[in-house]
C-alpha cells in the first residue's frame, strides 16, 4: 500500500460514519434565533390545520426526511468512496 492509500485509509477511519453520528450525538445542536422563529411560525400554521391536514403533511415531511437521508448516504458514499452498508449500519 503506497502513502496516499495509506493517508485514504487514515482519513476513512477518521471521518467515518459512526465518528459523524457520534459527534453528531454527543455536541448539542441549536437553532439560529431565525430558526427558532421559523420554527415557532411552523407550529402556529400546524395548530390550525385539521387533523387530516396535519396528517398529511406529517407523512409528506417523513418523506422528504427519508429522501434527504438517501441523498446524504449517497453523498458520503461518494466523498468517502466506501460501501453502503458501512453508512446505514
């Protein structure tokens, strides 16, 4: 193995998917104050929508969520050249 699939190597371990979750897990995330505002206006709209209006768009933002998800695995899969199933557990 030459210098550099050695330094791939290093770098692969280093940044690997479980290192990103659990430094993800462990550094608490918080929201810009336009976040928060954002967010609160989000949760105004939602009190006044029905119940069957709520339910759609909770299953439309699950979708979009799980699109999302895909299309970060991807990116990670191509940045980091490793195999799927490394990224999804």
């Amino acid at each position: 193995m030459n210098t550099s699939e050695q330094d791939c190597q290093h770098n692969k371990r280093k940044f690997s998917p479980s290192w990103a979750i659990e430094t993800a897990m462990n550094e608490p995330i918080t929201l810009s104050l336009e976040q928060e505002f954002s967010q609160r206006a989000f949760a105004d709209q939602v009190q006044q929508m029905s119940r069957e209006q709520a339910q759609e768009l909770l299953l439309m933002l699950h979708k979009q969520m799980m699109i999302r998800e895909t299309t970060y695995r991807e990116l990670l899969k191509h940045q980091w050249e490793i195999d799927s199933d490394a990224i999804s557990g």
